[in-house]
C-alpha cells in the first residue's frame, strides 16, 4: 500500500467538504511544487556560479604562477647582464683583483649571487705512463729487440685510456716521452 492509497483510504465520498479540501491540499502541493522547483533553478544557478568562479580562480593561481615564474627568470637574466657589464668594466679598468674581493664579500650576502670571474690556467703535470706492446716473434729477446730497434724510428702508435694516436718520443700532445723496454 503507498501512501496515495493511504490518503485515499481517509477520503469521505459523503462528506460536502471533501472535494474544496482536497482542491485547497491540490493547490498547496502545486504551490510546494513550484517552490521546491524555483529552489532547485536557484541551486542550480548558484551551483554554476561557484564553478565558474572556481574557474576564474584557477585561472588566477595559473597565471600569478607563470608571472612569478617569469619574474624569476627576468631576475636572474638581470643578475646575469649585471655581472657580464660589471665583469667588463673590471677587466678594461683592469680592476679584476678589486673586482673579485669586492663580489666575493657581495656574494656572501645575496641571495642570488653575481657571476665571478674565472678564466684559465695552464698546469704543468710530469705523468708516468708504462704500456704493453704485443710483438710477434720467435722469443723475448728477439720481440725486445724488435721493440728497441722500433724505438729508433722515434714514434708510436698508442691506444689507452689516457691518450691515443701517434706520439714521438720528442713530445706528445706537448709532453716529452721517454720509451723504453721494461
């Protein structure tokens, strides 16, 4: 049983006042109807505002996001340039000693720190190299022998980790290498 049968179980067919009643209940529940209709129109409509809204907001986020990302790089492109010019300006005054004092001192109290200067050096290294050669002969003797007469000749094919190519025993790469028999 549901609850129309319900409600119609209570009607009284007899009784004069049944009908207005159940007119004035049917406009009531029309009313309700309605109501409870613009209710749900206006949560709708405020349900669409939020998520618009919320769109607006993301988009907000998204774009403070990529302006500070931007802001970011435009700052150190400035520190950058700052530290090009300022690098510059030293070496033609030829300042680069007071130059560095002065960024190194700067430095330790920026947050984003200026460019230094660095240039190159040339470093002297005595390197110690010993190799093995494989010799096709008939005995040590003769295979050391061969390697000492190719020895003459003053140059060497050499493959190692280190360095490969033809070197003389006058230099190799610009470093002098002593060859011998060990």
């Amino acid at each position: 049983m549901t609850v129309i049968d319900d409600q119609l179980e209570l009607i009284d067919a007899d009784d004069p006042t049944t009908i207005p009643r159940i007119k004035r209940e049917l406009v009531e529940l029309r009313l309700d109807v309605a109501r409870l209709n613009t209710e749900v129109g206006d949560t709708q409509t405020r349900l669409r505002e939020q998520q618009t809204r919320a769109e607006v907001a993301e988009r907000s986020l998204q774009i403070v996001q990529e302006n500070r990302q931007l802001s970011r790089e435009n700052h150190q492109a400035d520190i950058d340039l700052i530290s090009q010019v300022l690098m510059e300006e030293a070496e033609n005054r030829d300042w680069c000693d007071e130059y560095d004092r002065v960024i190194d001192r700067l430095n330790d109290r920026l947050n984003r720190p200026l460019q230094v200067r660095t240039r190159e050096f040339v470093i002297d290294v005595r390197v110690s190299y010993e190799t093995s050669f494989t010799v096709t002969a008939r005995s040590q003797e003769e295979a050391e022998e061969i390697l000492t007469e190719a020895e003459t000749d003053n140059s060497w094919r050499v493959n190692s980790p280190f360095m490969s190519g033809d070197i003389s025993q006058e230099g190799a790469y610009g470093h002098s290498v002593e060859v011998a028999v060990v």
